[in-house]
C-alpha cells in the first residue's frame, strides 16, 4: 500500500529529504524579519547552532562586511516587489572564514502583499575559489614568459588549496 501524500509519513519522509541534501532549506517571515525555519544543515556548515538563526537580525549581522551594504537590500527589494530572485554573496562562519553562499528567494504573499519568503541555500565556496583560479591563470597565460607563466600557475594553485 503507498501512502498518500497528506500521511505523517510522507511528510517526514519529505522532511528527511530536505534535510539531507546539499541544499539548505529556509523559511523567513517578512512582517517579523526573522527566520521561522531553517534546515540543521546550516550549522556544520557555518558552525552556529540552528537556534541562533531564529533571532531577529541573525541574517544581516553575519553576512561579509563586504555584501553586508548590499545583500539586505537587495532581497528585501524584490521581496517587496514580490519578486522571486537569486542572488550570491559572503557570510562568516562562526571561525571568521568567509562561505560564499548561492540563495533561490520565492516569495509568497497574500491579500495584503508579500509575507514569507522560502528558498535554499547552496554552499559554492569551492565554485568561487575554482573560478578565482581560472582568472587568475587567465591573466598568467598573458605573461609571454613561459617560466613566468608556469610559476605563477603553481603560486596560484597552491593559493587556492591554502585557503581551504
């Protein structure tokens, strides 16, 4: 027999999806401007317990001092406007290491407008440092020096796996 959809199984089921993949999933009221949810993946990640996100103004106070004049408003920006959107920026981790991070934004709304927002986030610190990397040799293979052009492909290649 399969369970129907509206079973408590299928909803932990569905839960323990969510909460087992790369993807962390999240939940923001607009009115309160405070995460109601937000998947446990979030605290190996960043190393602040799930429970401190839940604290108004956890978001903001966390994000790269670099994004934080930016990041903010431009999702409240398109929430307002009821906008789903993606945006990328930086936040801290509880180490002071910066964590690249790619959030999907749906914004749900009732009658009087724009009141949830939902998404994931994703962890692309890797994908950034691989493209710093590419740039970085981009810029070395224009050096008409081959030696040059080699050493700083080791410099830069062994830049990227110190940062880690």
């Amino acid at each position: 027999m399969v369970d129907s959809p509206s079973s408590p199984d299928v909803s932990l089921r569905q839960q323990r999806l969510l909460e087992s993949t790369r993807l962390i999933p999240w939940e923001f009221d607009l009115r309160e401007q405070r995460f109601t949810y937000i998947g446990p993946q979030i605290e190996p990640l960043l190393g602040y317990p799930v429970e401190a996100w839940y604290e108004p103004g956890f978001w903001p106070r966390h994000i790269h001092p670099d994004d934080q004049s930016w990041a903010p408003d431009f999702c409240l920006q398109a929430a307002r406007g009821g906008l789903d959107h993606e945006f990328e920026y930086r936040m801290l981790d509880s180490q002071g290491r910066c964590i690249w991070l790619r959030d999907l934004v749906n914004v749900v709304s009732d009658a009087s407008g724009p009141v949830i927002l939902q998404g994931y986030l994703l962890d692309i610190t890797e994908e950034k440092r691989a493209q710093n990397v590419m740039e970085s040799l981009a810029r070395a293979s224009s050096v008409l020096d081959t030696e040059d052009f080699l050493h700083n492909c080791v410099r830069d290649l062994a830049r990227a796996y110190d940062a880690r």
